[in-house]
C-alpha cells in the first residue's frame, strides 16, 4: 500500500496520544477516519482541528472494556463507507503497580480493555477484510510485549497475549491478502503513564521522566505508517530501551541481571 488516499482507516484510542498522532497523519494522506475511544468530547475536538468533512469521517464512540455493541458499530462503518482498509488496534491503558498489591479485577480489567476488547473488534471487522480480500490489521503492543518489567505485571501479559493472537492470526490469513502488523513502542511521549491504573484501580496521575523524554507521538505515527507501506510484520519504536529486545533474544541471562537495575517507574 504506496498511499492512503480513500483508504478507509478505523483507528480507536484516537482521542489522545499515539491514536490522535496516527489520526492526523492518516488525514494528511487523504484518508477517510473512523475515530474511536471513550470520551467523544476529545474525538470530536480531534475532527475539529482536522477540519475534516463529514463525508470523510465518523465519530464512533467505543468502550474497548465493553465490546457487546462492536457488531453494531462495525456495521455503521460499512454502511457509511462500504469497506474497512485499515484497522489500527491503538486503544489501551497501562499499569503501575506491584503484583502483590494489585487486586484480581484490576488484572482483568487490564486484559479485557487490551486484549479482549482489541480482539472482539478485530473479529468482527475481520469478516469484511476476508470478503473483500483486502485489508491491514494494525495492533499496538509494547516493547513490554517482549519482556516483563517493573509495575507492568498484568499490563505486561496483556501485550505478550496480543502477540500469540495476532502472530497467529497473521499465519492464518497470509493467502487472503490481510495483512498484520505488530507495532512494539518503548518510550513515547503521551499521557500512559498519567491514565495508568495502580493497584486499587485509580489512576497514576504521574507522568513518567523517561515517558516524558521519549520520542514523540507524531514520529512514532510516522514510524507505523511507513511500517503498513512498507508490509512489515513487526516494528520497534523508540531509542535506547530496544536494546533490551535484542539482549534479551541473544544474552538471557545477561538481560535478567540488567533489567533488574533499571529504574522502577
């Protein structure tokens, strides 16, 4: 896919961050956005500074921790625009909190909003794709996605889960010309840190200071588009912290003394 012009591109998360920065990139290439998450007060001031017509756009409020409608709303997007090209999985939250003191619901609520509610969608967008024999399935894991870290116990799981699932998803639709790509952020300046629950449920209210010196969210929105053009399977986003990936694949045991003195955040 060298453009995106036309293209219909359901993004969710879309209200802030990484969802927001795809959105705007998504509309410079020409086009036409569903835009989703929890709070269409913020979805609805993101179409505004776009300035993008109606025609080209629609506003779908979406609760990824209560997915009983995403039929419905799957159908809406047909019915507007006929297709759906692109669906890009960015919708989640984070984690700051021990194990020990994070309660069971906490953990699921986790799972349910970044793997379950992530999975509910791509399954019911995944028939149009099949049907038009045509489509991009972007999900945004995390480099936590690839190995454990401090206060990231069910948030890390939540991302090694959506791996197993869309690793397998992609081997299965490969001669239906879907496509798969797996989005692996670091450190990226957005709000996760301030949304992230702790362990009795609230918010975090912090911003993390590696967080906030990380790369920005529009080039990492750049970085996932040129991925989708360019039909990679899987990116890292960020700067220094991918190293662990690698260390982790070739010097196991080497990483495990290393990560273990990272700063706890």
């Amino acid at each position: 896919m060298n453009t995106f012009k036309n293209k219909v591109v359901w993004i969710t998360g879309a209200s802030s961050g990484i969802g927001e920065a795809l959105v705007k990139a998504f509309a410079k290439e020409g086009a036409k956005l569903i835009l989703s998450s929890r709070r269409i007060d913020e979805l609805q001031r993101v179409k505004a500074e776009l300035g993008i017509s109606e025609e080209n756009c629609l506003i779908l409020p979406l609760d990824l921790a209560n997915t009983s409608n995403v039929d419905e709303l799957t159908q809406r997007v047909v019915s507007k625009f006929q297709k759906i090209d692109l669906l890009v999985n960015n919708g989640g939250f984070s984690q700051r909190s021990l194990t020990k003191d994070t309660a069971l619901d906490i953990d699921r609520k986790i799972m349910e909003v970044n793997f379950f509610g992530t999975v509910a969608l791509t399954k019911s967008v995944l028939p149009i794709m099949l049907k038009q024999k045509s489509g991009h399935i972007v999900v945004v894991s995390s480099i936590a996605g690839k190995f454990g870290f401090y206060f990231r116990s069910a948030y890390s799981a939540s991302k090694h889960a959506l791996h197993g699932f869309f690793e397998s998803l992609r081997m299965e639709i490969f001669n239906d010309n879907v496509k798969v790509l797996i989005v692996c952020p670091g450190k990226i300046n957005t709000n996760i840190s301030l949304n992230a629950l702790t362990a009795d449920g609230v918010k975090h209210n912090k911003i993390d200071e590696s967080t906030a010196n990380g790369v920005t969210a529009e080039e990492c929105a750049i970085q996932i588009i040129k991925g989708i053009k360019n039909n990679k399977e899987e990116i890292f986003i960020g700067g220094k912290e991918l190293r662990a990936i690698w260390v982790k694949r070739l010097f196991p045991t080497l990483f495990s003394k290393l990560i273990r003195k990272q700063k706890a955040e």
